[in-house]
C-alpha cells in the first residue's frame, strides 16, 4: 500500500508541475477598491483590469522574490494603486465608526481556493504612503472567531465577509487591504511539505481608502444610528448600571459577593448572571478611561471546542472572566483590572473589578488596571 501511495504522490506532484498556475481574478467590492470605485458611481479613472492586480502575475512576484506591492502593483513596477498613483486619488470611499462590525464584499471571478485577508493601515494624510508594516499592525478579525484568514469555497461569486475595526481606532485617512492568497497551484512549504496549495501561490490585491469616526459621529450624511454594533454595555444595561451595580449597589465599602460575578463554566455552562448577553447590533466596545480589555473577543473559544462552551468562552471573557482551564483567546488581555492596594488580595474584588470594569464601571477606589 505504502508503495501504491508514494506512486500516487508522484504521479500527482509530476502532473501540477507540468501544468501552469491558472490566473485567478478578484476584485474588492465592497468598500471599493481603488481601481474598482468607477463601478460603483465614483467619478474615478477606469481600470477595466481591476480583477487583475496580482503582482504582476505569480511568475513576476516569484521573479521578486514573491513581494509585491501593497495594493496589487508590481513590486518593480509603477504603483499606480498606490498614492500618487492613477487610482489612488484620495477619494472615501466609505465611512465606519471604531469597532464597527462591517461586511466586506470580495467578488472573485476565476475561483482558485486559498483564502482572504484583510488588513488596515491608519495615515495621517491622504498622500502618506501605505507600508505593509503598518497594515500588519492592523489585521482585522473575522467575526465568527475563527481567526483572520477567510476560506473560500469552490464557487466563483460574491462573498461576504464580516469583520470587526479595531476598538478605539479613528482615523481621517485609512487604507483598507484585501489579500486573496490562492491555493490550486502544486508547492512546498518552508519546512519541506509539498501539496497542492502548499508554498508560494498566485495573489490578488486591492486597497479602499475609508474613514474611521468615533461612535455617535455623523460623516456623509450618515448616521451612527443606522450603523450596525454590539454594544455590550448596552446589552446589559439592567445589571450594570451605576445605580444597580451589582455587589457595590448599597454601600462603596461593602465587599462584591460571589453571586454578583460571573461563574466558571462547567460542562454545560448557563448563561450566569453577569454575564454580557448576545444582541443584534455589534461593535467591539472600550471601557472608561480607554482601557482596552480585549480587542477581539471573537477570538476566544472552549479549549473542548464544544459549541456551547465557545458562545460562554466569547461571552465571558469579553466581560473579563476568562479561566485558562477552559478557554483559550488568540489576543490576550490588552489591560488586566483587579483590586486596588486598599483590597490588594481580595479575590472577590478582584472577580469584581475584571467583570465591571470591562462593563464600563472602574471605580478607582476599588479597582485598578494595568
């Protein structure tokens, strides 16, 4: 048997490197790229190879040792999808406000596997230049936690991708990157592994400049109200709020109690009562004084990966109960809140401060954050 496969894997890594990579085409649809935006109503120039900007081809990227531009230009060529380019002419194409959950629309036209990711990259002017190191800082997650890396299906259409901004993040000129990372063509990775999909593969780009505004903003005529969020402060308003805090209602001296905070799971966790409850808008939020507690608490999920304690591992730890026994988080906590050194020891403020804090509520007198 073992012979049978090894003939099986020859015959088929002779087969795809005696066939050429197939050029894929996509576009970035929604918020337009650049060289898309005269498609959707922009008076910019036309590009009618917008679906084409892949480095060139993937023989040419390989050529530069697989670099390329930030937005589908030739690595030695001229940009012109980037600033100063032709395309690039400042324009907005879209207005979101921080954290906002928004849907991304790629159309790919020729379908050839691999995945989509999406970065951002904030500037202080419309002619700063866009550098990949800057985009990196900014990668956007999915929004069902499944990470930053979107799988296509086999089809060739239009797909939407929900992804969350960062929390806390405005900005007057930003650059969002689309990167379709093929996976048809036979390649080895660096630690030797050869398969289909496996290695360099053909790429396609594309770049919209959009706008970042603080939450209950208005820019272009639309309204913050009719933008989509999460708002967990919100969601929750019954238990959290100042006037009802739970533990610390009756007086600010008195110690939090066990039933206030939100619980360990178990095997089959209800949704304990402190807990942040699901709604239908979405953003990821910040609490008072800007401290960030978790930029994507749509990356945390059940170390069982059993559904049921995925919804309680991204429930509970966006609210700052996150136990490493049962969950595990692809960003960890930005800030950590516990007791101050008035109640340094005590685990029950602690519980408290990690919980009400990530609702908005930080009282210095009982809680600190670092």
């Amino acid at each position: 048997m073992t012979s049978i496969n090894s003939l099986i894997f020859v015959l088929t890594a002779a087969y795809y490197s005696l066939v050429p990579p197939v050029d894929g085409h996509g576009r970035l649809w929604e918020p337009p790229s650049r060289s898309t935006m005269w498609m959707r109503g922009f008076k910019t120039p036309t590009n009618y190879n917008d679906n084409e900007l892949n480095c060139g081809g993937f023989r040419h990227q390989l050529d530069q040792g697989y670099k390329c531009g930030v937005c589908g230009d030739p690595y030695d060529g001229e940009k012109t999808n980037e600033e100063g380019g032709m395309y690039a002419t400042g324009q907005i194409s879209r207005t979101y406000e921080m954290g906002q959950l928004i849907t991304i629309q790629v159309e790919i036209t020729s379908n050839h596997l691999g995945y989509c990711e999406f970065k951002l990259c904030p500037k202080t002017s419309r002619t700063d230049r866009t550098t990949q190191d800057c985009l990196d800082r900014y990668p956007l997650a999915l929004a069902d936690g499944s990470g930053y890396k979107y799988k296509l299906s086999r089809e060739s259409k239009l797909y939407s991708v929900d992804v969350f901004l960062p929390a806390g993040l405005t900005c007057d000129f930003c650059v969002l990157q689309w990167r379709y990372h093929t996976g048809n063509s036979w390649g080895e990775d660096p630690n030797g592994v050869q398969c289909v999909g496996c290695g360099p593969q053909e790429e396609f780009y594309g770049c919209a400049d959009v706008r970042i505004i603080a939450r209950d903003s208005q820019s272009n005529g639309q309204p913050a109200s009719s933008l989509s969020y999460f708002v967990p402060a919100q969601a929750a308003t019954q238990t959290f709020t100042k006037e009802r805090l739970q533990g610390l209602s009756q007086a600010p001296n008195e110690t939090p109690t066990q039933n206030s905070l939100t619980q360990s799971p178990t095997s089959s966790p209800t949704q304990a009562r402190g807990s942040i409850k699901m709604g239908s808008t979405k953003y990821f939020t910040q609490a008072s004084n800007s401290v960030n507690y978790f930029e994507n608490a749509y990356g945390c999920r059940s170390l069982s990966r059993q559904p049921e304690l995925d919804f309680w591992c991204k429930v509970n730890c966006w609210a700052g109960n996150c136990p490493a026994s049962h969950c595990w988080c692809s960003i960890g906590l930005v800030n950590v809140c516990s007791s101050n050194e008035a109640f340094s020891g005590n685990s029950d403020i602690d519980q408290w401060c990690a919980t009400n804090c990530a609702m908005g509520y930080c009282p210095a007198m009982f809680c600190a954050c670092v």
